[in-house]
C-alpha cells in the first residue's frame, strides 16, 4: 500500500486577498497586565503584512517599525485595520492610545517560537526587539 501526503500552503503565505497571518489581539495575551502609558506613532505595513509603529512617542521609548498588538475591536482587512468607531488604519496613519512597549519575550507564549503571539512575532521579524501592546487606539 503506498501512502500519499498532499500538503496545504501555510497560513503565513501572502496573497492577493490577504497579506500577512493577521493581527495579534489583546486577548491573545491572557493574563497579561498592561501597564499603560500615553503612545503616539505613525502605522506601517511591512512587506510581510505586518502591521508596526514608528513609535513617536513616549520620547525616550521612540523607535520605528515595533510590532503591534492591536485592542481587541481591531479587525483587519488585508493592509488595513478597521476600529470599533468606523476608523480605518493603513500605511501612513498617525495614530495615538495607550498601552505599553515590552519585549516580545516578556509577553506570555513570547519566548516560545511555536506559541501563537511567538509564531507571530518571529513571522514579523521580531526575535527580541520590543512590541508595542495597545489597549486602546484612535487616529490622531
């Protein structure tokens, strides 16, 4: 008896659809306290769907191209991110909330490279640069 596999495209595979594996969510995060301070930046969508922030502020904390944990009403289609108010985010949005700037390491499944919010991570270049986690979001 021979035995046949047929394999499936990843998940991560971009397509004209959809880029990217989609956006990791604040829940995704669970048991995760979130120790906010005031965050101003500006969107991007890396070529990998990926969606970071050229982080404006906090002043000491600015640096470009963080990867982004978006609230949980933050819902994407393809490179934009629609809020919960009928806001839409894409390339280029300057945006201001509240939330925290942490290593991917320190957020829970972060170290691992097979847990949701790790796969994640490393799909969007993050190895152990810092992420940003917002709680809230809104166009500025």
């Amino acid at each position: 008896m021979t035995l046949t596999a047929v394999g499936a495209l990843s998940a991560c595979s971009p397509s004209e659809a959809s880029v990217g594996m989609g956006i990791p969510h604040l829940s995704d995060l669970e048991g995760f306290e979130v120790v906010p301070v005031a965050v101003d930046g500006v969107v991007r969508v890396t070529e990998q769907g990926c969606f970071t922030l050229d982080v404006l502020s906090p002043a000491d904390q600015a640096a470009d191209g963080l990867w982004v944990v978006w609230p949980d009403d933050a819902v994407q289609d393809d490179k934009t991110v629609h809020l919960s108010d009928d806001v839409s985010l894409t390339e280029g949005s300057r945006v201001s909330g509240d939330g925290m700037i942490v290593a991917l390491n320190a957020l829970p499944g972060g170290a691992d490279e097979n847990s949701m919010i790790g796969m994640y991570g490393r799909f969007c270049g993050v190895d152990t640069s810092n992420v940003v986690v917002l709680r809230h979001v809104a166009e500025a």
